[in-house]
C-alpha cells in the first residue's frame, strides 16, 4: 500500500508487465515504420517514462519531441484540455506518433488530432500506454495500445495524483 496525499493506493500493474507491454508496441512500429523516420511526440507531463522506455525498445531511426497539455484536476477529468507548451519542429509532411501515457475519456487525443492536422502531417498515430476502454467516449482509432484497463484511477510510471506518484516503477490503483 502506498499514501498519497488523502489517498491510498495498491499494487496494480508489475514494473516487468509494463515493460512487457512496451516492448511489443515498439515492435509493431518497427515493423509499421521501417521504411520512414517517425517522430515520437510525448505528451508531458505523464508521458516521460512511457517515452523513455518505448525509445530504448525502439530499433529505427527516428526523431524524439514533446509537448505539454493539461486536463485532470485530482481524479476528475475536466473538459476543458489545455496547451501548456507546442512543439517548436516543422511536422509537415512527416509521421508524427503521439505517445500518451493513458487514454481516459479521449477528450485530450480529440484535441490533439486538431492540433496536428493543422501542420499539415503526411501520417498522425496515435499510441498510449494505458487505454480505459469503458471510459473512451470517441470514434478515433488509437494505433497502438499497451495495456487495456478497467475505469480505474491509477498512479505509477508517469502518472500522478496531484502531482504525486509520478516516479513509481510499478502502478497502483485507488484502494476501495
Ligand atoms: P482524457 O483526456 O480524459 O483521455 O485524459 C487523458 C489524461 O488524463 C492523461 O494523459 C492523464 O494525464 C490523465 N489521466 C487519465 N486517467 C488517469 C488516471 O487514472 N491516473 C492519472 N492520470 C490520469
Ligand atoms: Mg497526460
């Protein structure tokens, strides 16, 4: 059991599923990508692990970004998605992969996809470690997916509970 904040959480999901997970989505963009140079765009803050570790499984030559955005307060996914930093690069004509460390409601990918299509990308994937299936409430195809969850909130491997959490190995779920 681990304290956060007023919460307690407990073990989840093993550090070596995760990188069990990992791997098998940097295979499958090897393979989807063997003939291009894609460039991975993190989405910070939550992304940093995901990233650092699907860059190490990942064999080809590619290029490496982030950007900043911001919709959870607590628990509770707001509306309401905001862009904290843009990407600097010139993503025309260019296979972008979006690197997510969970897809919730699918509110901030739906923003992104706005984001995106405005700088004119030849190809715009979308990858996201954790995937809570039961609450996605778009139509957008997510590419690569780790690992589908239930409708949980989880901390660990990037993701926070106001700003806690972010640096545990393994991932842990809200205890009842
Ligand atoms: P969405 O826009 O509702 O899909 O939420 C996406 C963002 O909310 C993620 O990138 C996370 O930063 C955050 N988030 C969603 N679910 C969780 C969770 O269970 N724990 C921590 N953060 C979460
Ligand atoms: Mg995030």
């Amino acid at each position: 059991m681990i304290h956060l904040h007023d919460k307690t959480f407990e073990p989840f999901i093993s550090s070596e599923e995760i990188d069990f997970a990992i791997s098998n989505m940097a295979k499958q963009m090897d393979d989807d990508f063997f003939d291009e140079i894609p460039i991975f765009v993190g989405i910070l803050n939550g992304s940093f692990m995901v990233m650092a570790d699907l860059m190490k499984h990942y064999k080809g030559m590619c290029e490496v970004s982030f950007m900043k955005m911001a919709s959870y307060e607590g628990t509770q996914s707001t509306n309401d998605v905001k862009q904290l930093i843009g990407i600097n690069e010139n993503l025309e004509g260019k296979t972008v992969v979006i690197v997510e460390d969970i897809v919730d409601t699918g509110n901030t990918i739906e923003e992104l996809k706005v984001i995106f299509k405005a700088k004119n990308v030849k190809h715009l994937k979308l990858a996201t470690l954790f995937f809570k299936q039961d609450a996605y409430k778009k139509d957008i195809k997510i590419d690569y997916i780790g690992i589908r969850i239930p409708n949980k909130f989880i901390v660990g491997f990037g993701l926070d509970y106001d700003g806690l959490g972010r640096n545990l190995a393994d991932v842990y779920q809200l205890a009842p």
